[in-house]
C-alpha cells in the first residue's frame, strides 16, 4: 500500500560518499526533508576506479544518471599479469576476470560517480561538511543528535552511511569488532605520475599472497598504484600512524623488480595514501529504532568482490523506496533489509570463493594460474569459468522493485 498524504520526514544521512547521496536522491525525489552530514571539507574526487554492473546499472537509469556516467567510462581493456622475476606472463579482458558485460557494465572513477551524485542534489538538500554526529539520543518519537560541532538537531529518522569503519554503527550498535570479518589482506592505495606508457589497462605483480598493481586510466596524468599482501592479524597499531603504515608495507615489498621499486617510492611520497585491511561488515539487523544503516556501514563486500559501490546503489534505492511506501519506518526498515540481504551476501561471497587468479595465495596457485595464462585458449576456458560466472550471476541477482507511483 503507498501512503502519499503524509508529511515529509525529516532525515539525516551521515556520510557523502556513494551511498548517503543516492540516498538522498532518492529521499528528496519523494519529498522527504533530507540533511546530510559529512566529516570531510567536500564531496571526494579521485579515488581508484569503481564498477556499476547489473541491477545498479537499472539503479543510476532510473536516477537520470546513466548518460553522464556512460560518458565518463573509463573503458578498462586489458590486465597483463607479471611474474615475480618481472617478466610478462599474459595478459586478459578486465570482464574475463569479473564476470561483467563487455559495452553494459560502467566503469568510472570513483569522484565522477561522487560528483555526478551531488551536483543535481546541492541546491535541494542540505549538506554540512566539517562535521560529523557526536552523540544520538533516540526517543522513540525522533532521533536527537549533538554534531561535534557543538549544534543540536532533531530528526525523524537517521541513516548511518559513513563506510565500513561507520561512526553512526558505533554509536547505535557498539564496537566494531563484532561485525567485522577480516579477509587477511592489508592494501596500500596511492597516486604517482604516470611513467609507465599504461592507458586503459592494469598491470599486477604477483608473488604469493602479494600483488603490487599499477592501473591507468589516461596515458597522461597519474596512475593508481595498489600494494596488497596477506597477513594473519589486522596491523592494528599501524592504523594511526602513517609512518608505520608505510614501513610496514615497504618491508613486505623489497623486490627490485619490474616497477615494484617504484611503487614503494610512489608510496612512500604520496600525500594520498589509503590504508587499509581487507574486510567485510556482517551484521544481524541493520537498524535500531529510528536508526538505519546503509551502503558499507550495513554490509561492506570489500574491494576484492568489487561490489560495494553497486550494493550501496541498490540498497539507497530500495531504503527509499521502502520508506516512501510504508507511513511505518519499522514495516520500511524490515522490508529493506528482507530484499536488499540477499543480494547483499551474495555479492560479499564474491570476495570469499573460487577465483585466487588476481591474488594467488600460494606458490602453487601462482604457477598454475600463470601456466594457463601462457595458453590465451586455456585461460579463457578455465580463468573465466566459475567465479567469473557466478559474478555476473550475482550482479544482476536482484531485480528492482518499482516506486514510481510514490514519487
């Protein structure tokens, strides 16, 4: 049943990244009153490439979006892997690796996404930057929030969209430990000048259970180089010190091989560096009274799976949608998570099953992935098979629910 005569809710969403404005979008199309608060100065640019796939792909259709982002497509066409000694081993569609479609699947970077999201959206929603929620006293009635900046505001509803290491979780849930799964993988994302000849394409060096990648968009400007390597517990006391965030990852990589030196200096130099393990968010409920969660916050796939921005295009589409069609925000909140789980988890298991042909994890995966790589006919028989198969299977595994008459 859609309710169309009742007031608008008052809505605060913490975080602008992905999630937090399409959620907006959405909220404000079906005219809620909508505040988003975000701790950084400015919507990000940059970032490291994303992909929008399957049912997110209907998702930024349906927002009027779809032309602007398929202009910006960064058309990825090729990954050349190398071995250890630095030698080329061969080379493979990006699409032969994650399933996608060739001409359908989106790739852009991370700030055009960002960008494309907030532009429409400023001049219609509130947005404070330089801040962040402090405190939130939900009393059953309406959420009352204290920002750090000292002011205090009251909503109807609040929605936790600020990324896997989500402050709204921790106030409304508690610590994080709980709902964090570790993948037994840390990373190192940067930017360097582009001195390699690379345009459109990635290239990675693996020893195991390590990969150094360089990935270009243009063959002028800079590339975006990833250090990534295994180990058995989350460097807990490298996370607030980034000098030890880079020592760290430079003695897992003393090669002098291929580009590998390079990376490490570029790392070492760079004033945009990502830290970071790799892992997911799992949790039992995604909400809490007249708290939500969303995008990352509620069930972060991580890079590996390379989903998590078309999970938090899906599910702000559905959170609103929902809200939008229930006068109860405990029927909406319920009916959001019983469709967008699913097809949450199904894309988190992206990033935990078959395919170790990026991130082989042990001598003997490596030198069979790179036997099959050697033979383009094998490769494409057995690399692009299961997981690969199972990734588009999973993109596209959920279909969207129309809420156009709640507009």
């Amino acid at each position: 049943m859609i309710h169309t005569s009742r007031p608008a809710r008052r809505v605060l969403i913490s975080g602008a990244s992905i999630a937090g404005p399409a959620l907006a979008h959405w909220l404000d199309r079906y005219g809620f009153e909508v505040t988003v608060v975000e701790k950084a100065a400015a919507v990000r640019g940059g970032g490291y490439p994303i992909d929008i796939r399957g049912t997110a792909r209907e998702a930024v259709d349906r927002m009027g979006l779809l032309p602007r982002l398929t202009k910006a497509h960064v058309n990825s066409q090729r990954v050349t892997f190398v071995d250890a000694a630095g030698e080329t081993v061969g080379s493979l569609q990006p699409e032969q690796l994650t399933g996608g479609e060739v001409g359908v699947d989106l790739e852009v970077r991370r700030g055009d996404l960002a960008d494309a999201l907030y532009t429409p959206l400023r001049d219609r929603v509130e947005f404070l930057f330089n801040d962040s929620i402090a405190t939130l006293d939900d009393a059953g009635d309406a959420v009352h929030v204290v920002f750090e900046s000292g002011m205090r505001r009251t909503f109807d509803l609040v929605v936790g969209a600020d990324g896997l290491h989500s402050n709204t979780r921790r106030l409304v849930f508690g610590p994080e430990e709980p709902f964090h799964r570790y993948l037994g993988y840390v990373f190192a994302g940067f930017t360097l000048p582009n001195e390699f000849g690379l345009a459109h394409e990635a290239a990675i060096w693996n020893d195991p259970g390590r990969s150094a990648v360089l990935y270009a968009h243009e063959p002028s400007g800079r590339v975006h180089g990833f250090l990534t390597f295994t180990r058995d517990t989350p460097p807990l006391d490298a996370f607030r010190d980034p000098r030890a965030q880079r020592d760290l990852v430079a003695a897992r990589f003393p090669e002098q091989v291929w580009h590998v030196p390079r990376l490490v200096e570029g790392m070492r130099e760079a004033d945009d560096l990502f830290f970071d393990v790799v892992s997911q968010i799992h949790m039992r409920t995604w909400s809490h009274g007249r708290v939500v969660l969303a995008g990352d916050a509620a069930h972060a796939t991580s890079f590996i799976s390379g989903q998590g921005s078309s999970v938090a295009l899906v599910g702000a589409y559905v959170l609103a949608g929902e809200l939008a069609t229930h006068a109860d925000h405990a029927e909406a909140f319920a009916a959001y998570e019983r469709r967008i789980r699913p097809f949450a988890e199904r894309n988190q298991a992206l990033a935990t099953s078959g395919g170790s042909a990026v991130t082989p994890g042990t001598r003997e995966e490596l030198e069979a992935r790179n036997a099959l790589l050697r033979d383009p006919e094998a490769a494409a028989r057995a690399l692009v098979t299961e997981s690969a198969l199972e990734g588009r299977a999973a993109h596209s595994a959920m279909e969207l629910p129309d809420y156009s008459r709640a507009a």
